[in-house]
C-alpha cells in the first residue's frame, strides 16, 4: 500500500513538473533576451554594419541592445521581442523570437543610421 502511495505521489509530482516546463518553454524575459544577443557576436559580426571588430572578432566597446517584449506578458515572459541593436549612429532593429532551451532567432533585420 506504501509503496503504491509512493509511486503516484512521484507521478504527480513528475507531471506537475513536466506541465510547467512545458507552459514555460520558449518564453524569455527581457534581460535574458539582451544577453543572448550580445553573445551572438558571429550573428552580429555577418551583418557588416560595424557592431564587431574584425581583428578580434568579438563585439566593439559601447554596443548595447534594448528589447521590449511583444504580446501577452505571463510569468514566464514573452514568446517575442522587437530589440535594437545601436553602435554609435547605427541602428539594427531585429524581431527576437524565444525558443526552447535557451534558443532564440532573429527575423526582420532592418537597419538604419540617426
């Protein structure tokens, strides 16, 4: 009896866990979104719009990005975001979309100087 006791709490306990997971899956918030696209520097570095310094290949000194999540807010965070990207007078407007894992992608890249 103890131990079917046993096996049913782990059970639920497993899938109570695994829900959550899932709900939380490909959600981000607006800090992590910003630090997974400065670590993106080859991503930035084949844009060719100056964000990465060619000798070392690694992102310039006052690079910043600021994101601002896109649809419903849940306590996870946002599935999207719009972010900039800005070097000095450039500007690279992107659309962050979160994945699992840690995962993102980058679509609607558009560029623009001030």
């Amino acid at each position: 009896m103890r131990r079917t006791a046993v096996l049913v709490l782990c059970l639920l306990t497993f899938a109570s866990g695994a829900a959550a997971a899932e709900r939380a899956a490909g959600r981000h918030v607006k800090p992590r979104a910003e630090r997974n696209i400065m670590a993106a520097h080859r991503v930035l570095g084949r844009w060719n719009v100056g964000l990465v310094n060619p000798r070392t290949r690694l992102l310039r000194n006052n690079v910043w990005v600021s994101c601002s999540g896109r649809g419903s807010r849940t306590r996870a965070g946002y599935t999207q975001f719009r972010c900039v990207v800005g070097y000095r007078r450039v500007r690279v407007s992107v659309r962050y979309v979160a994945k699992t894992n840690n995962g993102f992608e980058l679509h609607n890249r558009r560029t623009y100087r001030v």
